[in-house]
C-alpha cells in the first residue's frame, strides 16, 4: 500500500482519468469540426522527399491509424504534425489553428517564434517509440514536470493529477521508480501518463510499442485501446494490425511518402483496394505468423 | 644549516609568510575555477544558440585561449586590461567579497578563470552533446522552451558527464596558480622564489613547494574521487546515501517544498 505524503481529495469512484482533454464544453458546438486537418504537406531532406503532398484530417473522439512499410513517410508526418521538422510547404490546423506559422497580410505563411509553436505544442501529445523518459526523475516526476513548469499548475495538484494518471494506466505502484527501475512497458505507460498531463486534443503515437519486448506490447496496447474508448481523438502510427483492425475508426495506408489508401476500418481491412496495400498487409500476416 | 635541514623545514614548520602564501594558492584557485564554470557554461550555451553571432563568439574564445600560452594571458590581461578599459581595474588594493586582496591576485583570478573558462567550456559542450536527442525532443513535444529544456532536462543531467573533468581541470588550476608569481601575486611558488633569491639556494625551497603542490593535488584526488564515486551509482541510490551531493548535482530538478 502506497501512502502519500500530503492529503488529496480523492476523485469519485470510477472517475476516467483517461480522458479527451481538448473537447471541453466550450467546443461542443463545433464538434463536427476535424480537430487536425494536414493539408498538402511536402517535406524533403536534401534530395529525398519524405512526404509528397500529404492531407489528411482527424475527426474528433476517432483513432486513425497509419500503415505502411518503413520509409514511407509515416513518422516524418507525426513529427511534422508536431513541428519537431519543418515542412517545405502545406498547412496544419489544430482545432482551426495553423501550427507552426501565421498567415501575414498577403496570406502567405511566416514561421511563427520559438516560444509561440512552444505553446502550440501544449495540444499535441506525443508518444515516441523509444519512451524518452527523463532517467534523472521519477515516474511521478517525469508526469508532472511539464504541468507544473510549462503550465505553471501548483505542484500539489499537478502530482496528484500525475499520480492518478499513473493509476491508469496501472502503474500507481511505481510512481516513486526512476526509469532505469522499470521495464519497457512500464516507461512506455508512463511516457502516455506524461503526455496526457497536459490534457493534449490530441495523441500522436509513433510506434509505441515497436522496441518493446513481446511480452510488454499487450499492456502498453491496453492503455491505448482504454484511451481510445474515452474518447481520445487519436493517430498511431503502428505495425500492430491486430490494434489497427479492432481500435481503429480509420486507417490510413502510405507508401513512399504518399497516402495511397485510406477508409473506414472494417472496410479497409475486409477489402483494401489497391494492390500495393493488399501486398503490405498479407506480408504483415505472413510475418505475425 | 644543509639543504636537506632547510628542505625539512619549510615541510615541518613554514613561516607566517608560507601559510599566506598557501590560503592564497587554494583561495585563488577556487575562485579562479568558480569564474571558469561560468564562462565555460555561457560559451557552451552560446555556441547552441540559434544566434549567429553568439555561436561565432563562443568558437573564437576557445580557439584564441586554447591557442595562446596561458602565461601570455595573465601578463596581457594584468598589464592591457588598463589600456584597453581606459582605467585600472586591477588597483593595489582590492576587496573581493570579504578578502580584501591585492590587485594583482584579482587580475590572476580573473586571468585563470578566462583561460580555463575555454577548456570548460568544451567540457560542457560535450556533456550537453551527450544527452539523447529523443529527451530533448520529449521535452518539446511537451511545450517546454529551450531554455527551460536545457535547464530542467539537460543540465542536471549534463553534471553528472560534466563533473569527473572538471575535477581534473580543478587539479590543474591548483598547479597554474604558481604562473601568477610573475605578476607578483603572493602564493606558494612567490614565497619559495622569495626565499631561494635570499639564500641562493634552488633545490631545498623548490622542492619543497613541489612537495606542497602535490600535497594539495592529493588531497582533491581524494575528494574527487569520493564525489565521482557517488555520482557513478544510480539516481535513487545517491539520493539515499549521499544527500548533500544529491542536492548539489540535482539541485536543478527537486523543488523546494
């Protein structure tokens, strides 16, 4: 039994912690209203072009799901989403706000100061393969570090919305365990605790669960999924057909820096149209075998 | 008396003049290291910046002090600064914090510290290079700022890389401060030049501060090592057994409550 140090109001019973925490009240009316829409967005390194006119749009509470073979293009959009790279060109908004630049007088985009993407950021959560915890804090550190000195939240509080974060996603028992403590599974749920503290619109997920052991996956999937069923508009870019085929509204398939299929879940997978995405899935069940 | 009974002497039972000589060595020392780490951290993280210029000052600082003799550096910056700044900065009589000092030690002090300042500054820089991108990205992604990400995320961690050659180049400090006999500061190689002048007798009072040098170089590497030691173990570990140091290095990440 783990006691805490301070008093802490204790939330009601089966009070989901998991939650969408851009879709307040105050957004209701305009719920219809995609909360990403990407449009045309090219990016090159040098010589290779990475992403060749990309759009998509993300409606609200839905998971969106993209496949496709390594290379295609699928982290760079997630990255580029989050303005960790810039784009050459094309536009990303985020409940109807362009990230990472402003239109001027003439309607041209103007990369926007470090310190405004910084804040536009706060509504992207981002979830990265390789966890990228802080190894010099704890579990419950690593939770509350950017509520507390990003949003300026009071430390109490902010742990005690940490530790019930953590609590989700079933790992109350090692708030006080430094990242070297745990395993794979275990850092990859507290990277998805961290992220969700900062109540984002919305989730990228970046192969989260690709260099884990096999035995972690199923519990970092559980957390997804649960997340996925509170609502939580989502886009993961996985390897896992299985969460794809059940978590998924919709599924989106790259290759070579282009979308070349895109639909309704159940639709895609019973009978994906192109040739391309008939050949990458039977290959990913041929190996999942 | 021979040189062996003088050589004994100045070990078992040193004058007035030698113990001021060696609070000196040890006080300019420390002050000299304390101004290095920070010049040496503003040039690390200038040499980040997204600035041009700042980026471009950083590299000719290191490139100008690791370039140049660093006794060249003392007699320039002792006898110039008062050409170049137009007054004497570096007066008879001087108060540094609660030492009132001579002018001269100030100027060694700061000479020191410019000059170590530079190799400090390579030592961060690759401490600072030696944190994973994906932290940093992390950092970001969460809506954190630059410069709240170098302070909360990189630094502390950066300490603990950043910490075992900066005992080293402590060590070596010890040793520079001799070079500011030349500019007549009064520390431990002044006093035994002083004696050695009288007497004409080299070996007994050289050796001797030999003796006293590595005395001192002694005593850090044990406490050098005691400090390396404890960092070397994992975080939740140094927390426990050594709270002092826990605090000095991860000052930076636990909030006072």
């Amino acid at each position: 039994m783990l006691i805490r140090a301070h008093g802490r109001p204790q939330q009601g019973q089966g009070a989901h912690v998991l939650r969408a925490g851009g879709s307040s009240e105050t957004e209701q009316g305009e719920s219809d209203a995609p909360v990403l829409r990407a449009a045309d967005l090219v990016k090159s390194y040098g010589e290779n072009v990475v992403l060749r006119g990309v759009s998509l749009s993300l409606q609200r509470g839905k998971v969106t799901c993209v496949i496709g073979p390594s290379g295609s293009g699928k982290t760079t959009l997630l990255r580029c989403i989050n303005v960790l790279e810039n784009i050459d060109s094309g536009t990303i908004e985020i409940n109807g706000d362009v990230i990472g630049y402003r239109r001027d007088a003439a309607g041209a985009l103007q990369p926007l100061p470090p310190r405004q993407v910084a804040r536009q950021r706060q509504q992207i959560g981002l979830v990265f393969q390789r966890f990228n915890l802080w190894p010099h804090m704890t579990a419950l550190q690593n939770v509350c570090e950017a509520p507390v000195h990003v949003l300026g939240m009071r430390r109490d509080q902010a742990e005690g919305e940490a530790y019930d974060l953590l609590a989700e996603v079933g790992l109350s028992e090692k708030s006080n365990a430094y990242p070297s403590q745990l395993s794979g599974g275990q850092q990859q749920r507290v990277a998805i605790a961290r992220a969700l503290a900062m109540k984002p619109a919305l989730m990228l997920f970046d192969e989260a669960t690709s260099a884990l052991d096999p035995e972690n996956v199923g519990e970092v999937l559980a957390v997804m999924r649960s997340l996925a069923e509170s609502g939580m508009t989502m886009l993961v870019v996985t390897h896992e057909m299985e969460f794809a085929r059940h978590a998924a509204h919709h599924v989106v398939m790259m290759d070579k820096g282009s979308i070349i299929e895109e639909g309704e879940a159940a639709a895609f997978f019973a009978s994906p149209t192109s040739a391309r995405t008939r050949e990458f899935l039977s290959g990913m069940l041929r190996n999942a075998r | 008396m021979s040189n062996w009974q003088i050589f004994l002497s100045r070990l078992d039972s040193p004058d007035s003049m030698f113990w001021r000589a060696f609070e000196a060595t040890i006080l300019i020392a420390i002050f000299a290291q304390l101004l290095a780490v920070l010049l040496g951290l503003a040039s690390a993280l200038a040499g980040r910046s997204r600035v041009w210029s700042l980026r471009a000052l950083s590299q000719s600082y290191v490139l100008v002090i690791r370039g140049t003799p660093v006794i060249v550096q003392i007699f320039f910056i002792y006898f110039g600064a008062a050409l170049f700044l137009g007054f004497d900065p570096f007066p008879q009589s001087d108060s540094l914090i609660l030492f009132s000092v001579n002018g001269s030690a100030v100027a060694g002090i700061v000479a020191l510290g410019i000059n170590d300042g530079a190799y400090m500054s390579e030592i961060i820089r690759s401490g600072v290079n030696a944190i994973e991108r994906g932290q940093i990205e992390a950092a970001t992604s969460l809506g954190m700022t630059h410069s709240l990400t170098m302070r909360r995320i990189v630094l502390p961690q950066a300490a603990r890389v950043i910490i075992p050659p900066l005992g080293n180049e402590f060590n070596g400090m010890i040793k520079n401060t001799s070079l500011l006999a030349f500019i007549g500061v009064y520390e431990m190689f002044f006093d035994a030049e002083t004696h050695y002048s009288q007497t004409f007798k080299p070996v007994p009072y050289f050796l001797a501060v030999a003796v006293w040098y590595l005395l001192l170089t002694t005593i850090w590497t044990f406490i050098q090592g005691y400090i390396e030691s404890s960092l070397d173990i994992d975080y939740r570990v140094v927390q426990r057994s050594h709270p002092f140091l826990h605090r000095l290095t991860y000052a930076f990440t636990h909030q006072p409550r």
